[in-house]
C-alpha cells in the first residue's frame, strides 16, 4: 500500500470524527434504562422461574456489552467532544462493567499503536506465539500457551481472571491519577454490590448478577479475539510493520446480523476503529460504507468466525494462523527429517572410515 494511499485512507474517516451529544446522549438512554430495567425484571421473576430470569439475564448481557462499547468510547475521546464529559462517563460506565477507566485507556492505546507488531506484544492484547517461537519453547511454555487458548479457559475462566481480578490493581509504572482511578472504581464496585446484597440478597445478587457478567465477558472476550485472529491476518515485525496496514488488514470486518450488530456497538467495522479510533461507534458504519476501500478488508461472518478457534500461532512464512494440529504435524516432519538426516550422515561417517 502506497504512503498516499494510506494517508487518504485516513483522511477519509476525518468527517465521521464529529461526534453529536444528541447521539451520545440518546445511545446512553437506550442502553442504561433497559439495562437497569431489565435487571430489576430479572428480579421479579425471581418468584416465577429462574429459567425466565435467565432469559432476562442473557438479554441484559446484550446491554452489557453495548454499555462497554460505550466505555470504550470514551477512553478514545470519541464519544463526547468534551474530555471531562468522556472522563466522567466512562468511569461510570467503567464501574458498571468493572473497568478501571485511565488503567484501561493506557492498554487499550497501547494496543492500538502496536497491533500486529510482533515486537511489541504484551500490553492490551492475547498472547500469541508464532510457529517459530513455540517450536522453540520449552515444554512448560508449550503446555501454558496450550492451556491458555483452550476455548473453555479463555472464554469462561478468562472474564473471571481479566475482569474480576486483573483490573483490580494498578499496573507498576502507572501515574498517581491513573492509580485514584482505579481504587476509586474498585470502592464503588465493592460499594454498588454491598447495596445490592443488602437490597435484594446476596443469593439473588449472583442469580441474575453472575449469568449478566459470564455471557457479556465471554462475548466480550470473543469479539476481541476474532476481530484480530482471522485466517490472513497482519502481523510483521518492528521493521515492516505498517500502522495503516495492521488497521484495514490486521482488523476484521465482523459482519454481524442488524440486531447483533446494534447491541455490539458497530464494533464489527474493526477496522475503522483502528484506522480512526475517534470516530464514534455509531458512526463506524457510514465511515465504512462511504469509503470503498474500506469495503475490501477481510471480513468475517458469524459462520467463518467459528474457524479462528482453531487459530493458534502465526506461520510468518506462510502469513497466516495455523492451528496446534498443523503445527504438531510439522514438528514431527522436522524431527522425522532430522532423524533421516542423522540416519544418512552416519553411513556416509561410516562409508569413508571403511574406504
């Protein structure tokens, strides 16, 4: 991609920056009173059936996940004009989904400048080897890296760890108002959930509260692995590592049906974000559709999205994932090769002793 390409791209999502309070303000109204009128449904029909209120709970989780969207939005500056009204925002929206905002927002940019740059892996993203490094690694490392992309670990276990404890503490270097944040995010959440047991019970609290966070952070977590962990994906490392390039090719068009795209936020145009993290969510979708060579990235549908579970380490050679069962293959190619290799070495070794 040419350097005028790749700065008209950019150029082309400066209209879809302006973000409006009257969108802000009625995206934040159509999220948090059906996400707190939901939850007291859900305790009402406690007294009818859990299974109803399960029900309920699993379309809250939908609310959820657009109320981080919303959070998210405002550790980019995107969904207000006003910094203070995103500073604000988005530590309330953070305390309801259990992020700490300035934590959250220094990984997050992070991860933003650095996606798909193999040297600076680490802040803000999954852990991802490639076929080289694990063939390289020590048992132990194998078995961890294993361990961690198992499905069950990563989109059960994993909201529990990332979101109940990780963000619970400061990271080493972070500055004093980062620090604030995050202990004034962890007092409120202990605050919020004293209320509520003391409200509703503490068995009631985890019967509607538990499925709500479970569902929302294994859809969160999901969203974050496929919209970067596609087949063709785009990582390289600190030398030809393009930022234009890991935007449009390293992040995924999810294309998701009109409903789940609603309640994700228009998260799924991945690529628009990352190629202009100012534009607002809900200005993702006309920024796509306006621009026709945003409209040629790789794309993923709810169907295709199922093979990135089997997405494990990058092939460098090749460009793309590849999974543990063609990477066990390979190894054993390499070490039948080798052995062959020895096996030939060895008669040729004994061949000239004799001659």
């Amino acid at each position: 991609m040419s350097l005028s390409k790749e700065k008209n791209l950019r150029k082309a999502t400066l209209p879809f920056t302006n973000g409006k309070v009257s969108a802000s303000v009625r995206q934040l109204i159509n999220t948090l009173v059906p996400f707190f009128a939901l939850w007291v449904l859900a305790y009402y029909s406690l007294s009818v059936s859990y299974l109803l209120t399960l029900a309920i709970a699993v379309i809250n989780a939908g609310f959820t996940v657009r109320l981080f969207i919303i959070f998210h939005d405002c550790c980019h500056h995107s969904f207000f004009k006003n910094r203070r009204a995103n500073e604000i925002v988005g530590t309330i929206t953070g305390i309801l989904t259990l992020f700490p905002y300035s934590q959250w927002q220094h990984d997050h940019n992070v991860h933003h400048a650095t996606s798909g740059n193999l040297d600076k892996r680490g802040v803000g993203d999954l852990w991802i080897l490639t076929a080289d490094e694990y063939i390289e690694a020590s048992r132990w490392v194998r078995f961890k890296y294993r361990l961690y992309r198992n499905p069950f670990v990563m989109f059960v276990l994993g909201p529990i760890f990332a979101f109940i404890i990780q963000q619970r503490f400061n990271r080493k270097d972070a500055r004093r108002k980062e620090r604030m944040n995050t202990y004034l995010t962890n007092v409120a959440i202990v605050a919020i959930t004293a209320l509520m047991i003391v409200l509703v019970g503490w068995q009631a609290f985890l019967m509607i509260q538990l499925p709500i966070f479970m569902i929302s952070g294994s859809i969160g977590i999901w969203l974050f692995y496929v919209q970067h962990q596609f087949e063709d994906s785009y990582f390289e490392w600190k030398e030809e590592w393009e930022y234009v390039k890991a935007a449009v090719e390293g992040s995924s068009f999810y294309k998701l049906p009109k409903i789940l795209q609603w309640v994700t936020g228009n998260i799924g145009f991945h690529h628009v974000h990352h190629l202009n993290p100012r534009v607002p969510n809900y200005n993702l979708e006309q920024a796509h559709k306006k621009n026709e060579d945003l409209q040629h990235v790789p794309t993923v549908t709810l169907k295709t999205s199922l093979k990135s579970l089997r997405f494990h380490l990058w092939d460098e050679k090749n460009r793309q994932f590849i999974g543990f069962r063609e990477m066990k293959k390979r190894m054993k190619a390499q070490k039948t090769a080798e052995l062959l290799q020895y096996a030939a070495d060895t008669v040729k070794g004994k061949k000239q002793q004799t001659s």
